[in-house]
C-alpha cells in the first residue's frame, strides 16, 4: 500500500533552520547632541517658566487694568493733615538755611507720609515738599516763619498701585531691576521654547506657522488701528 504525503503550503514557504531571516528596517539614529540638546531646552524651558510665573501672571493681570484704568477711577482718596514744625529746622546756618532732615523725618512721623522724596523746593517764604511712590503722591507745605504745614495726601486705590508697579513708575531703583529681570526672564522662556519646538518633529511645521501668524497679525492690528 502506497502512502500519499500531504504538505501544506505554508510548511513549504516556511524557512528553514539556518535560512537568514529577513532584513528589518535599520532605526534611523540621530547625533548624540541632539538628544542632549532637546532635553535640556525642556528643563529650562520647564523651570525657567515655573521660576518666573508668578511675575508672568502679575503683569499679564495689570496689563489689563492698565488698559482699563477707568474701571478704578473711584479708589482715590484725598486727605488733609495740618500740624507745626520747629521753626529752628527752617532757619539754620546750613547753606539752604533749612534742616531737610529733620523736616522730612518729623513730617513722615507726624503726618504719616510714605513714599519717596521727589522734591524739596525752599524759597524765602515757605517749602514745598513732594513724596511719591506707586499709587500715592503727598505734597507739604510748610510756612518758615511759624512752622506750620500744610498736608495733602492722594492714595489712588490698590489699581493704580500695581498699574504703578508694572509701569516701574515711582518704584525706586531696585522694583526697576525686578522689571528687568522678568523681562529677560520672559525672553528666555520664548527662546528655549522655540528650541524644544525644534525638536518636536510632529508639531514643528504647524508651530512655525502660528508663531508667524501671530506676529503678521500684530504687525496688521498695529498698521491698521493704531493711530
């Protein structure tokens, strides 16, 4: 009796022990830099972005009562205070004939004014003295031959303090290098974000053409309805 053997196709294609197996695609490899480049932009872009938030979302915020300084207008409040000076302060042998410090001091504490000295003006008659800082202005004057002042003082509410405060506008020296700072800061961010997206290959195209959008349509706002 003859046997018939069956084979089934699949046995027939089907490699041999010790055929090669078939070539796999070689994963595309890309220099070292790269990756160590792309890994740091996110760091710095990652902490830079949480380091400065806080002065990203305070003046974003007065970036808008800024524009709005109507919707405020009714926090200013205007006081008047009155008292007397030593009059000695205000007839000395100094070569302006007036005690600045002890002038300034005594109305700091008596009158309760704040801020800077922004002007100090001495004639035969009277002083005049300004402080100013953000959001308050207070002006004196004080008679030289009794001693008596005269105070006003302006508190234009909590808006106007950090409107002041964004614009670095009677802050002192010091708020100023801060504005700098969150400036920079705010470059920073951009930078190093516009480097990750260099290395995201999916969103990059559509990246570069919102970053472009969005400066052709600043550049079209500002031509059209900028006067």
């Amino acid at each position: 009796m003859q046997r018939t053997l069956i084979i089934s196709r699949s046995a027939v294609e089907a490699p041999q022990l010790g055929d090669a197996a078939p070539s796999a695609a070689v994963p595309v490899t890309r220099p070292p830099w790269r990756r160590r480049v792309a890994k740091l932009s996110r760091w710095l872009h990652i902490y830079g972005s949480m380091a400065s938030l806080a002065l990203v979302l305070f003046f974003a915020v007065t970036g808008i009562t800024l524009n709005h300084q109507d919707w405020f207008a009714n926090q200013q409040v205007t006081v008047e205070r009155h008292g007397t000076i030593n009059p000695s302060w205000l007839r000395t042998p100094a070569p302006d004939g007036v005690d600045k410090l002890q002038v300034v001091e005594y109305l700091r504490s008596s009158a309760g004014l704040r801020g800077a000295l922004s002007d100090f003006r001495i004639d035969d008659g009277q002083c005049e003295l300004v402080f100013k800082g953000p959001g308050y202005e207070a002006s004196a004057q004080v008679d030289r031959t009794t001693g008596r002042f005269d105070v006003t003082e302006t508190r234009m509410g909590f808006a106007a303090l950090i409107n002041d405060l964004h614009k670095g506008r009677d802050t002192g020296g010091v708020w100023k290098a801060a504005i700098d700072v969150s400036a920079a800061l705010l470059v920073f961010i951009a930078v190093t974000g516009l480097i990750l997206l260099y290395f995201v290959h999916k969103y990059r195209l559509a990246g570069i053409i919102l970053f472009g959008a969005g400066a052709v349509i600043t550049y079209i706002v500002y031509v059209a309805w900028v006067p």
